[in-house]
C-alpha cells in the first residue's frame, strides 16, 4: 500500500504540469474574450472562464492519462532517476502534448467533428 501511496506521489506533480497545460493550450487556442465585464455581460464572462477552464481540464487529463501510461509501460524501464532522465520525461510529455494538439486541430478544424 505504501508503494502504491509513493508511485501516485510522484506522478501527482506531472499530472499538474499536465492539467496547466491543458489549460494554457485552451486559452491560447480561445484568445481573451472580447466581451466586457460589466453587468449581465459579466456572467457570460464567467461562463467563458468556466467553459475554457473545463475543456482545459479534460484536455489535460487526457494528456496526463497519455503521459503515465507512457512512463509506466516504456519510460519507467529505459530511463532511470536524475536530472537527464526529468529532463527526457518532460520532453515526452510535450511531445506527446503536441500530439494531442494535432489530433485536436485535425478533428475541429479538417474533418469537422469537434
């Protein structure tokens, strides 16, 4: 039990990177919002917040679901502990981030299914 407590210690913090992520790519993808904040526009401000907060958030569990699988059945084994080997993980975890933009932006934008 304790080893278990241990290996989801340590992926909780690149299931964060992975969630800021998520978030960040949505906010960079929506761009601000061109509505004003005042009065009863101030409340489809904060749907636009929650709505790109939300997608954000699966999009990055998305990405961390991805990313552990990776380092639990191919890193884990190849890699060991250091900076080099945080330094490699971090890259699969972009690089794997770049995929699923990718997927993203061919299901919205070419095949229009998003």
């Amino acid at each position: 039990m304790t080893k278990f407590i241990l290996t989801v210690l340590s992926y909780l913090p690149w299931t964060i990177v992975s969630l800021l992520s998520g978030v960040v790519y949505i906010r960079l993808l929506l761009g601000p919002n061109p509505v004003p904040q005042k009065g009863f526009w101030g409340l489809l401000h904060m749907f636009f917040k929650l709505g790109m907060l939300r997608t954000g958030l699966v999009l990055g569990a998305v990405l961390a679901l991805a990313f552990i699988l990776a380092d639990v059945f191919f890193l884990k084994q190849k890699l060991g502990h250091g900076l080099q080997a945080t330094a490699l993980r971090l890259l699969c975890l972009f690089g794997i981030g770049i995929f699923i933009a990718i997927t993203h932006y061919i299901l919205e934008k070419v095949i229009d299914v998003i």
